[in-house]
C-alpha cells in the first residue's frame, strides 16, 4: 500500500529549480523550489513557527530547533535577502502546564507539611507502586501495537513500525527508570531525611497527589504563574543562544476570543460537533468536505499510540482519530465562558486560530520539531483547511518545515523522557557560538545525536576558524602595503581561484535545502587553502602575504558565518551603535551607514575595532620590548645591556596611545613589565630569572587582558586577541596534559621500584642456604656441605653435586647481597623512593590507576 503526497506549488513555481532555492518540504517528504505566495518576484514571506508549551525549562533538543530555524530564517533575510513576517506562539493553556502547575503546587504544600519520615516513605512507595503498575500497562500496550502492526506489510506499515518500536523503547525507557526510583527509595530506607525521599519520588508523589487531590486547586494564578516563569526562562534561553526575536508573539490566554469564535466557523461548516459541552473535530466529515486528513504523517494515522490524544471513556468521540477542539470545564482546571458553557481550548486549535488571526488564509512557511508532525501539525492542517472551506482552502501551508530530534543514548531527548539536558547547563559548557556551530554542521532536517562525536567536530572547526582569523589579523597588522610590493603571483592566483570556488560552493549549498553542512564544508576548505597560502609567505626575504587578498577571503567567510549568526550580523543591532541591540537596518548597512560584516573580520566584536589602533601600538611596544629582552638572556649579555634595552619603554608612542579605555590597561602592564626587567638587571639576576618573568608577562598578565602571545621560532613574537577563559581553558589542558604525561611516567617508575623492592624484599626473606639445603645436607662451620642428611660424608661425585646447589642458591641471593654491599640501607632506601613517587603522583592530582 502506497499514499499518494498531493502539493499545490504557488503560481509561479518552476517545474525545473535549477540555481534557485529549495527547501526540503514535510508535506511530500522531498525537496521543492521555495517561491512566496505573492509570487517569484516577492521578497516578503509569512512564517508561523510553534514555539514552547511552557510548563518546564527548555532543553537542548528545543534549542536544536530554536537555533536551527534561527539560522534558515538568517539565510532567507540575510542571504536571500526575503522579508520574513515571523510569528511564534506560546502555550500558556495546555493539559502539561496544567498538570505541571497542579502538583507542583500540591507537592509543594505537603513538602511543607511533612514532618514524619517514615510516613512520606509510605505515601512515596505507595506512589513508585502506582506509577510503575502504570507504566507497564504503557508498555503492554506499545507491544500489543508494535505486534499488531507486524502482520502489515508495504512502506506505509513499514513507516508505522519504525514509530512504534521508537514508541515502545520511549515507554521501557520511562519504565526502567521508575524501577530505579523505586530501587533507589527502597535503598535509602524509612529513616531517610523528607527532601531525600521527594528528591526520589516527587514525580510519582506528585501524581498520586493529583489523582486525590488536584479538582481542589482552583485559584486561576497558580496556572499563569507556572506559565510565566517558564515562558521568561524560555525568551531568556532565546536571548542567550543569540536568536532573532519573533515579529508577533501569540499567547493562547490573549487570543481566547478568536479561538472560540474559529471553533464556532468549524462546527458551522459542518466539520465539528459538540458533546457534553466539549467541541470535537469531525475527521469523517472532513475528509467527505474533499479534504485530506494526516497530510504530514498519514502511516500514523489511525495508530492511536502515536495520535497522543487521551483516552475517550465517555464515548463522546464519533471517530477515534477525531480529537478535542474545546474542552469542558473540569474541577482544579482554569476555564473560559464559550457557547458551550465553560471550558478551554484544546492543544491544536490554538496555533491554527493565532496564525490565522495574524497572517489569515495562507502561510509561506510553517516549521517545527519532527515530534509535532502528528498530530499536531497534521490537526493544524484540518483545522485550517475546515475554516476557510467556504473560500476552498485545500492548502494552509506551502511549506511545512521539520528540524530534525536531537538524539541522547538511542532517544530523542525529550522532558517526558526525563533524558533532558537543559540550554542553561548546556551553557555551562558551551558558548553559544559552540551550541550554534555544532547545529550549523548537522542539516537541520536530519536526526542528530548529542554526542562527543558532533562536539569534537564542533570543537575542531572552531579552533581551525578563530585561528585562521587571528592569523589573518597578525599577517594585515603586520603588512605595511604602501611600502611592499603588491603584485600577483601564481601563489595569489590559485588563492582567488579558491575563493572563487568557495564562493560558488556556498551559493549552490544555501540553495540547496539551505545546506549549512556544505556550506561550512566550503568555508573550512577555503581557510585550508588560506593557510597553505600564508604558510608559503612566511619567508621574510620573499614575497609576503597581499593583505587585500586576504582580507578578501576573511571577509567572505565572515559574512557567511555572520549570516549563520555565527559572528555579529546587521539584524543583530540597532542604527549607527557597534552592535548593541537586536533588530534589523540592512538598507543603512547596505549603503555603508552601519557597521556590515565587511568591515570587521571573524568572530570579533566590531565594538572593539574603535581602539584598534591604539591597542596595536601599545602591544607592538611591549612585544618589540620583550623580543628584545629575550633575545639578550638567551645570548647571556651582561646585565648592563639589559638595563640599557629599558631604557625608552614604554615609548612615547605607546604612551599616548595607552591615554584611556582598554590600551591604558595594556600600557600598564607593559609598565610594569618594564620595571620588573629593570630592576632584575640592576640586581644582576641571572637569564633564566629574566627569561621567566618574559614567561609570565606571556602566560599571567596578557591572558589577564585577553591577548594571546606567541613566541616564534626566530625570536620574534605576535599577539593574537582571544577570549581570557579560552586562554585559561588551554592552560589548564597543557597543565592537565602535562601533568598526564608526568603522572604516566611516574606510574612507570613507581612500578618498577615496586617491583625491584618486591624482588628483593623476597630475596631477603630467603632463609640461610644451609637452612634453605637442610633437607638434603648438612653443612661444617665454614658453611660448606660436608655430609648428606643422613650423616654420610659427602664424597666425590655427591660432594660436586652438594657443591653446585650450593653455588645456584648463592647465585639467587647475589643481587641483594652486591646492593647491600654497596649500600646497606639500600632495602630502606627503596621504599623511601617509592613513597616519594607516589607522593608526587598524589601532589599531581593523578591516581597511581591513571584516572584524575
């Protein structure tokens, strides 16, 4: 069984998109041309995109999507040059929230009653008890679908299982870790202390508390106030990972009337009916309207373990796949006045009342997480389409785009699998630019795991692009064009033949389905060639690097990671300012009139670039200075030329140039570097006593002022800007490093010497030979064997053989004797070797195993 995928391309949309945008379309599951409603030569679109349901802290499975929108939404403004009118609604209304909101207000009230240990382990057992029974009955059923849909065969079927297995894996994994609470609580016992066992059991507690207690939590501003924090957190989230701001924000709890008013227009097309005062989509009716229903995700279609919607014990429901367009009031729940009496709107409706309400019939774009394909975004869909039946709307949505699940151990990560981690503790391990460059090399339609692989390759690519950036920097910097030769040679031709090439890769990879992946692949092969070129321009008697060809190369990957917002990009600030707060001026940009990502290079911040002179002249000085100093310990010049190398530094240049702002900090670190060198050489202090505070000013004060320095293999040196903590980060992996290394061979050497005190610690055990021979001979007062044990005189060939052994035990026991022969402590000596070894292993931080 096959399904036919009908799509209705906009006027206008060529049949061949060759050299022209295409976007990987949800509704036929392949790539299509993008042209806007209002027709090819339209540069504004209307995208809708489903924002957070807030009821918890956002996670990096969400900021996956966020970023990865951000980034296609980045490409279409800023490289396609398209006007986007970007709407994202918030749930604030929601079955979670709700819940969510309930028992944290219950849990909350009996944490503060709780006074009695073993009666909060009763309550929480009895709760683990309830929760697993449960949640095997999930499990029980996700098999009996997964089995049931065995016998079913062709791609639809096969579509449907691979759901379902993902399905049931979700279930056993939410089962294995109930048994684990249940496990853990048992563990800690009765006599635990409260919060321990809620720490626990809250989740179970706080759902056997619900279920006897949630219809009395009725005070409507414990339900907002659980969705405003978290709807805070979340536009927080989004402030830190550097997204655009939508153009509307929808929130459902402000747009009621237009909810109740598009359910109303549905039941009256005929689409939907009430029933006990909650109002339910008609999905037979609609599709006998000349609609098609699960346009998204048809195989899941009729699959009620991946519809999502609860149990229908009342029978209200005319058809299993229709679901709620309002619910009836319920006790502990917030409600609004309808025509259907009290109650509130089911989880679809809300996005297609909103976005209609804002953009009306038709949306350019609609994107969202690949979990909300069915059935919300398939609900949305029919929701639409029966609302505007009467204009014979057929098709809401032109392009449906789906970010792919951000995978963890096998799983999506996701707040029901409780397998999360969220962008604040992801922050604490990443920058942003990391979090948003580690997504920028996935394609954002694919499944990604979250694992050290996707890292490393992040890790890898940002250190090949801050370098090359800061090596372009060093190579402008140090270039004075008006007095070097600016002619072409071969080495600059095949340069611009490598920009030339990147530049197109990146044109036919954004065109395709906004390939970042590629497009970043292109980026990394031009800072390669890039480098291969500065490398072959490192003889200083040859040519040296042409600044504006370089320059030219830096530039185009700045623009296209600014475009990514991967460095600072026009929609990022506001009017003249250096990039100081978000919105978008690219007319003033395109006219020069604001700062553009040609006129700075990298990842920098353009708000430094006002000091630059001043900055350069400053850590020229103390460079040249240091250089100078240098090169005078290593030779072992007397401390007199020493002296005379301070003389005239800070020169009177840097001086001025270090009058205020960040070069002041930089002219008195200079300063005090100065005085320390001068007062060494007035003491007469030998090189390496100068040579290490040439270190230090290197690895402490300029790491402090967020300057990498670099020392050259012929003396000289260049400084780079870079970020204080990445400078300390690096210190602390060498030290690390360094401190493995040692560790490594300490552990070698610590074995040994064990081994050695071991051996002859048993040497010295050994008895005396006679005593070791005594059951074979008996030995004079000279200690030489004279008679067997029986009290024969040894004679002749026995005499030989008594002899021989005697020699093979002196042969065991003639290391330990020639060691303490020379050293009669020497067993002593061994051990106090050994207890050294292992006390710098521990001084090192590093287990005499090798682990930290």
């Amino acid at each position: 069984m096959s399904i036919e995928r009908v799509w209705q391309p906009p006027c206008g949309c060529p049949a061949d998109p060759c050299d022209q945008l295409v976007l990987y379309n949800s509704l036929v599951d392949r790539k299509v041309a993008f042209v806007p409603q209002a027709g090819p030569q339209s540069r504004q679109i209307v995208w809708y995109t489903c924002g957070p349901t807030v009821y918890d802290s956002a996670h990096v499975g969400h900021a996956r999507n966020y970023l990865s929108f951000d980034i296609v939404r980045r490409v279409l403004e800023d490289y396609f040059g398209y006007n986007c009118l970007y709407i994202m609604n918030v749930t604030d209304v929601d079955d979670k929230i709700i819940l969510r909101a309930r028992r944290n207000h219950l849990l909350s009230s009996y944490r503060d009653a709780a006074r009695d240990p073993a009666q909060v382990y009763a309550d929480a057992s009895a709760a683990l008890a309830a929760a697993v029974d449960k949640q095997r009955g999930k499990v029980a059923e996700a098999e009996a679908a997964l089995a049931e849909a065995a016998a079913d065969s062709g791609s639809v079927a096969e579509k449907r299982r691979e759901e379902l297995a993902t399905n049931l894996a979700q279930e056993q994994m939410l089962l294995g870790k109930q048994l684990s609470a249940a496990a853990a609580l048992e563990a800690a016992g009765a006599a635990a202390a409260i919060e321990r066992q809620l720490e626990i059991a809250g989740d179970a507690l706080a759902e056997a508390l619900d279920k006897q207690l949630g219809a009395t939590v009725t005070d409507p501003a414990i339900f907002r106030a659980h969705a405003a924090k978290y709807e805070g957190e979340f536009l927080e989230d989004l402030a830190a990972l550097g997204c655009r701001l939508p153009t509307v924000l929808t929130r459902v709890s402000e747009y009621i009337p237009e909810i109740v008013q598009y359910v109303e227009q549905i039941v009256a097309n005929g689409m939907g009916y009430e029933a006990n005062g909650s109002v339910y989509f008609d999905t037979q009716a609609f599709r006998a309207g000349g609609h098609t229903y699960g346009k998204l995700n048809p195989w899941a279609v009729g699959a009620a373990a991946l519809a999502g919607e609860a149990a229908d014990p009342s029978g209200e429901k005319r058809h299993p796949c229709d679901f709620a367009l309002w619910k009836a009031a319920k006790p502990g729940e917030p409600f609004w006045d309808s025509p259907w009496g009290k109650g509130r709107p089911g989880w679809h409706i809300e996005c297609s009342a909103m976005a209609s309400a804002v953009a009306g019939d038709k949306l350019d774009i609609h994107t969202g997480g690949e979990d909300l394909r069915f059935p919300h975004h398939d609900n949305e869909l029919a929701q639409a389409e029966a609302y505007y039946h009467a204009c014979g709307c057929q098709q809401w949505v032109n392009y449906f785009l789906h970010s792919g699940h951000l995978g963890i151990e096998g799983l999506k990560m996701s707040k029901s699998l409780k397998n999360f981690i969220t962008i604040r503790q992801a922050l604490e391990s990443f920058s942003p630019r990391q979090l948003r460059l580690m997504f920028a090399l996935q394609p954002w339609e694919k499944k990604m795991n979250y694992g050290e692989q996707a890292k490393e390759e992040m890790r890898a690519k940002e250190a090949l692009l801050k370098n090359f950036f800061a090596n372009v920097e060093v190579a402008l910097r140090t270039q004075k064009v008006a007095v070097t030769s600016q002619r072409w040679e071969e080495e600059e031709r095949q340069l611009q033949r490598e920009l030339d090439g990147a530049q197109r890769r990146v044109h036919e990879a954004l065109c395709d389905n906004i390939n970042t992946q590629a497009a970043m692949g292109a980026l990394c092969d031009l800072v390669k060639a890039a480098n291969i070129y500065l490398a072959a321009r490192q003889d200083a008697a040859g040519p040296q690097p042409q600044p504006f060809l370089l320059r030219a190369a830096a530039a185009f990957i700045t623009r296209i990671l600014s475009v990514f917002g991967l460095a600072p990009a026009p929609g990022d600030f506001l009017g003249f300012a250096n990039f100081l707060l978000p919105t978008s001026l690219n007319q003033f940009v395109m006219f020069g009139l604001a700062p553009a990502p040609g006129d700075f290079l990298g990842f920098a911040d353009p708000a430094v670039a006002a000091n630059d002179d001043a900055m350069h002249a400053v850590l020229d000085g103390l460079c040249a200075f240091r250089d100078a100093v240098r090169a005078l310990a290593k030779s072992k010049a007397p401390a007199s030329e020493v002296a005379a190398a301070c003389q005239g530094a800070p020169s009177e240049e840097a001086q001025q140039a270090g009058a205020s702002g960040r070069p002041k900090d930089m002219l008195a670190a200079f300063a005090a570097f100065q005085q320390e060198i001068a007062g060494l050489a007035a003491a007469g202090a030998p090189p390496g006593e100068v040579l290490a505070a040439c270190d230090r000013v290197r690895d402490d004060t300029l790491v402090d002022l967020g300057i990498r320095l670099e020392d050259k293999p012929d003396g000289s040196s260049v400084w780079k800007p870079e970020d204080p903590a990445v400078l300390r980060q690096e210190q602390e992996e060498r030290r690390r490093a360094a401190a493995e290394a040692r560790g490594k061979k300490l552990r070698g050497q610590l074995d040994n010497k064990r081994k050695e005190l071991d051996k002859f610690e048993k040497l010295a055990a050994l008895p005396s030979i006679p005593e070791a021979l005594a059951d074979k001979y008996r030995f004079d007062a000279a200690g030489e064997p004279s008679h067997d044990k029986e009290g024969a005189a040894l004679e002749g060939k026995g005499l030989d053989k008594a002899r021989k052994e005697v020699e093979k035990q002196k042969k065991v026991r003639a290391p330990l004797e020639k060691k303490l022969a020379e050293d009669p402590a020497f067993l002593q000596a061994l051990a106090a070797d050994i207890a050294a070894l292992a006390a710098e292993l521990a001084a090192l931080g590093v287990a005499e195993n090798g682990s930290a």
